[in-house]
C-alpha cells in the first residue's frame, strides 16, 4: 500500500479559532499547520512510493480519485482512517487551490472547505464514501461539480 510509510497527523477541532458566521469558525493555526502537513505527505508518499508527481489540481484528484478505486478493497481499517486523513487533507487543498476558498470548522460537521461561492465542501466524508462506496462517490466528480454549487449548508456526514 502506497501510503503505508506516511504518518497522517490527527486534524480535529482543537484549537478553534474566531467564529467567520453562525455555522463555522476559523481553525486553529496547527490545524492548518497539520492540513498542510498531511497534504504534503501524500504528495512525497505517492512521488516515493509511485513515482507520481501530484499537484494541487484537477488532475491529480482523478489520479487520486482513480487510486483509491484500486486500493479500497484491500484495507485495514487503520489505513482505511490515515487515508480518509490525509487524502482529505489533500481533497481540500486542491479546491483551495483551484477554485479559491478556506478551511473552517462547520460546528457539526468538523473540518471542512468554505469555497469562495459559499458553498460548503466536505473532503474527509467525500474519501471516506468514495471508499466504501467505488465510483458512485467518486471525489472527482464532487471536486469538478464544486464551482457549481450555490450556498448551502453540509448534508449528514458519513
């Protein structure tokens, strides 16, 4: 498994910030410090592992998307959690990085993306069902369907 040497640091809701509106508050700066860190994480794990070289957009999240269909069948629970963390982690620092945005704290849903049309996106629970689910929750549609998304709250977590 690709990941197997990558340690994926806890992200939680820990050390909270200011509130930004009555859902979400702003992370703690080591939350963001340990989002980032797992994001790059995945990054040198795949280049050493793979000798892949992901980046923070679109494409390397259907590299990604299409990575996790491979592997989902074969998990311990252990590394079925450090990838929801760490593939999260990079999930929503591509959309970040593609469609502008932030991290924030949704005071029932946990660590998630504010995108820039106010739409909430969910990265962790996207992995986590595209992993027990395949390609009928595939995270590259979700990621590719973000732009379109208009102003709403986070549906139920996984």
């Amino acid at each position: 498994m690709a990941i197997g040497t990558v340690l994926i640091l806890g992200v939680g809701l820990s050390g909270c910030g200011k509130k930004t509106n009555p859902a979400t508050i702003e992370p703690s700066e080591i939350a963001l410090q340990q989002v980032h860190s797992n994001t790059k994480l995945v990054i040198d794990g795949m280049l050493e592992e793979h000798d892949v070289t992901l980046k923070l957009d679109g494409e390397s999240v259907l590299w990604l998307d299409k990575y996790i269909n491979y592997q989902r069948d074969d998990l311990t629970k252990d590394l079925r959690d450090q990838m929801v963390e760490g593939f999260g982690c990079f999930l929503g620092d591509c959309m970040i990085e593609v469609y502008g945005g932030r991290w924030v704290v949704h005071e029932s849903q946990g660590m998630c993306v504010e995108l820039k049309n106010d739409s909430i996106a969910l990265p962790f629970p996207a992995v986590a069902r595209q992993l027990t689910l395949g390609n009928a929750s595939s995270i590259y549609a979700m990621f590719t369907k973000a732009p379109m998304m208009g102003k709403q709250e986070p549906g139920p977590s996984l």
